[in-house]
DNA sequence: GCATTATTTGGTTATAATGCCAAATGTAGG
DNA sequence: CCTACATTTGGCATTATAACCAAATAATGC
C-alpha cells in the first residue's frame, strides 16, 4: 500500500480515538442528532463538542445537515460500528489477562 | 455503556492512530516479526519504533515473545485487520465525494 | 432592523504525543 | 569476564490536542 495512504487511515482512526467523541459515534448510531443533544450527552462546552464535530467531519467519520437554527450530524458511513467489534474483543482479551495475573 | 469503558476503548483505538504504527501492524497480519525488520520497514529510528510497539502493546493490540537477542511481535486479535475494512470505506467515500465538487 | 437562539471560531493555556540521541539493559559466545 | 548485538529506557525539544471562555456567525420571528 501506498505510504500517504496510511497517513489518510491515521487520520481517520485518530478522528476516533477519544472517549468524548465514541460517545458520540455511538448515540449516532441511533440517527442523526444537533450539537445541543450530543453536548448535553458528553457534558463539555458546546464549543468543545462543536470542534470534536468539526475534526469528525474533516475526518469523513460524520456529516452535517443544517435545518433552522440547528445543525444536526450523522454518520457517513455506518460500518463504523463494526468497527467497534474489534475494540470490545481487545478490552476482552485484556480483562482476561488481567484475570489470569490474578489467579 | 459505562462512562469509563469509552476511554479504554478510546485508548486502543488511539494505539492504532499513527501511521507507522499502522504500517506495523499491518506487516504483523503476515505473522510476527522482530523489532529490527520493522525498524527497517517504518524506516524511523529503532527506539522510536520500540516505543511505538511498547504503546500497542500496553494496549493490547501485539504481544511479544523473546526469541535469544531479538523480541517477536505478533497481533494479539487478528480481527484488528476487519477494522480496516471501513477504514477504507470512508477513505473511498471521501474519495467519491471529492470527486464530485471537481465535476 | 433587532433581539434571540444554535453553532462556530479565535485565543489562550495545559497536557500529551512524537522523534531523535545517548546511555542502559539483557543475552549469547568466545 | 569481555565483547557484540538487539532492544529498551531516559531525557529533551518540538509539535499536536484538548478544554474553556469570549466573541463572531447565521437563521428565525417580531
């Protein structure tokens, strides 16, 4: 594979990789919800939440649709849930380590 | 979900959010190499690739076995490549996209 | 046009991530 | 024990992230 590209998939993971923004992905999943919603859910300044958004969207992770005053994001690619698959069998694995260091 | 099990998650995902680290992990869906061949491969400097290998492996996504001078590094849940699947997706899907504003 | 509301942007500060070099560690062989 | 080799660790400089507040935009209704 082409060097730039694992630049461009840094990117995309790394669009992911924080507690803040997952907890957004995940109410995604449901449907598309406006800034005030997903601000109320993560519990920081609507200012944060907003660039959490913007950096998701830059990304390719969510897009944005503008009704009224509000703006209201979802994901562009709903596979990323798979993703997720992954992520809980790593949290397994390691939880079943720390298990077996224990006794 | 539990508050605290979007930062675990957030954690191994942030593992796998760098380019060499990508480029790593990659070369390991082939089976496990030592810290030398992928020094060679990400093409930075050997310490710098151990502490990469150091951070996913904190994170649970490689394991490493000593084999004489050389440590062996191995994926520890290969469904880490089905990850990459949607990965891809949106990189396609941002591709398509900009496409269309060029025409 | 003006006030109101939802969101974004700019600025600042604090914290974390990255990379290299040099030094330390661990292992094998003579 | 001494040397050679593979890897890790410590230290430091540089850059990137993240959070908040305050101010700027944008859209609506009066």
């Amino acid at each position: 594979m082409d060097r730039r590209a694992y630049g461009e998939r840094a990117k995309i993971i790394k669009a992911l990789a924080h507690p803040s923004r997952l907890i957004m992905v995940d109410a995604l999943v449901e449907g598309e919800k406006c800034v005030c919603e997903l601000t109320d859910l993560v519990g920081s300044d609507m200012s944060t939440v907003s660039k959490h958004l913007a950096l998701m969207k830059e990304a390719g992770i969510v897009e944005d649709r503008k009704v009224g005053l509000q703006v209201f994001y979802s994901l562009r690619c709903p596979c990323i849930v798979s993703f997720f698959g992954c992520v809980e069998a790593v949290m397994k694995s390691n939880a079943k380590e720390k298990m077996e260091l224990v006794g």
